[in-house]
C-alpha cells in the first residue's frame, strides 16, 4: 500500500526533533518492511510510507497521534504491485528541494499550500525528489 499525507510542524518541532523522527521512524520501519521519504519545510511534513496494509494501518495511527505536527490530511491512498521508494526505510528529503519544488508546483500563487495539492501530483512530486536522493 502507497499512502501520502500532509500535516503541519508543530511550533516545537525543530531540527533536532526531526532528527528524532527520522531515527526512529527508520528503526521501526526497517522491523515493519515499510519504506518512504519524509520531506518537510518550515511549515510542512509531506510524508509517503509504502508496506503492508496492517504494517501501515498500525504506523499511520502512531503518526497521526504524534504531538510533533497536527492537522494530518490524507493526500494519496493506493493499492501498489511494487515499490517506488524502495531504496529508503525513511528517505530525508532537504528541505530546499521541497521548498523548490512546491514553489514550481504552486507557481503564480505566492502562498502555496500542500493540503490543496492533488494526490497525484503529490506523488509525483515525491517520484521527482527521490531522483536527487543517495539510497540509504
Ligand atoms: C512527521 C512524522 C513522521 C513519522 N514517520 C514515522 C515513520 O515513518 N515510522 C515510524 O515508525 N514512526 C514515525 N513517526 C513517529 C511516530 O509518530 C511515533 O513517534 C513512533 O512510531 C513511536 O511511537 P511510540 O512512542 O508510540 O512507540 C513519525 C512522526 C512524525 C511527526
């Protein structure tokens, strides 16, 4: 299953906190057989776990009851026969590229927003960040 989704940093969720995240979310994803990319800016998480169902379901709802970031939306939800982010247990996306990106994305609107962003151009737009990406 392929499952993308946004959600907003919370006010105390600096480097050192996505530090975290990402540590410990490549532990367990490495006991779970999930694999994604976690890409953030200063606002945004936008976040693609691939696995099984069950290995989903149970992570999604850590995730989603994680105090580190609010206002989790679905983007993306899809039945998948192989893997696109294999590579990564959880891929840590730099920031500039998905600031980048979204800009060109959202370009003529200065404030771009990724809860507005189509399921399908959110997983094409993590497809074009993981091309620049070294695997894990
Ligand atoms: C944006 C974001 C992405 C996360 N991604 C994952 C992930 O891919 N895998 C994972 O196990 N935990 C992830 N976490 C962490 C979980 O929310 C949770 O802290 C972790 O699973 C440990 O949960 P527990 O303390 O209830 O055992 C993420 C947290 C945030 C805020």
């Amino acid at each position: 299953m392929d499952y993308i989704y946004v959600s907003t940093l919370s006010k105390n969720c600096d480097s050192n906190a996505i530090g975290d995240i990402l540590s410990q979310s490549r532990e367990h994803n490495k006991k779970s057989h999930i694999t994604g990319l976690l890409s953030h800016n200063q606002t945004y998480f936008l976040q693609c776990l691939e696995g099984s169902r069950d290995a989903i379901n149970d992570t999604y709802h850590h995730i989603l009851n994680d105090q580190r970031h609010s206002n989790v939306s679905i983007l993306y939800f899809k039945e998948i026969d192989c893997r696109s982010f294999g590579d990564w247990s959880m891929g840590d996306i730099p920031q500039s590229h998905l600031t980048t990106l979204l800009k060109l994305q959202f370009s003529g609107s200065e404030h771009f927003n990724p809860y507005k962003m189509s399921g399908e151009s959110a997983y094409l737009m993590l497809l074009e960040l993981k091309k620049n990406l070294p695997s894990e």
